[in-house]
C-alpha cells in the first residue's frame, strides 16, 4: 500500500498490526507527514522494497526512503533480520531506522544497536502518547534531520 505511488518514498513503515498501522498513519497525517509512505506488511516485503526485487523489482532502488519505521515482530523475516540486511549493505546503510515496537526485552534493544539502529522506541499504550511519539519522530527524521548525500 502506496499512500502516493507517484511520488518518492519518505517513509517506510513496517507494520503486520492492522491496529498499529492505523495509529501511525493517523499521527502522521496530522502532521501532515504522510503524503510519501509506503507500507509493508512484513519483514520480505520491507527487503523485496528497499532492494529493489520480487514484486518492486521495477522499482528504482537507488531512491531509498529517508526513514525506515521498523517494527520486531514481524512474519516471514522478523525486524532483526531486516536491520541486520540493511544496515549490512554499504548501499543501504545510511538510511536510518527507527525500530517502533512493543519488545522491552533488553536483547532486542542491545541486538537492534549492535546492529546499527538510529533509534528503539517501545510503543507506548497510550494512544495519544503513541501519536506525540510518532509524530516527534516524523518531524524529527524528516525535517530535522541532515542525512549524508549518499
């Protein structure tokens, strides 16, 4: 799902909780940080987007998204391995990625650093504290951020 397909991606959210999903998209948009996201539903479709194979294999890969919203658990290739594929790859690794998810488990967090994340959010219940957070964040890695001209 393409919320504007003929644009260039600014974000890409890695989302399999429809619920989750919905919260992100919401926080946004009310921002109006919504406009160029695309949505993967797992941990393949996530790589298959930023690799530029399987079914976006049309796609230029070389406009990588400007963030990378990343939840763990994920279905086919869990958050780890998606994290440890891109920050892996030297065409890849500069774009940062925000691990968004519910694990409080120490491992997680300790593994998602060793592994390059720029940040670990865990996801508050609070809906309106989730959406503050996602909003921060968009602004944050959007309009804040400078990010290397790779």
């Amino acid at each position: 799902m393409n919320e504007n397909p003929g644009h260039e991606v600014e974000i890409l959210l890695v989302e399999d909780s429809a619920d989750d999903l919905d919260l992100t998209l919401r926080a946004l948009r009310k921002m109006n940080l919504a406009n160029h996201i695309q949505v993967a539903r797992d941990g393949a479709e996530a790589l298959d987007f930023i690799f530029g194979r399987g079914d976006f294999s049309g796609r230029n890969a070389g406009r990588k998204p400007k963030l990378v919203l990343l939840d763990l658990k994920l279905p086919k290739v869990d958050g780890l391995e998606v994290l440890r594929a891109v920050k892996g790859d030297p065409l890849t690794r500069s774009i940062p990625i925000v691990v968004l998810t519910s694990s409080k488990e120490q491992s997680d967090v300790v593994e998602s650093y060793q592994l390059g994340v720029n940040s670990y959010i865990v996801k508050p219940v609070n809906f309106a504290q989730f959406a503050e957070s996602v909003q921060n964040l968009g602004l944050y890695w959007l309009l804040l951020n400078t990010p290397p001209n790779v």
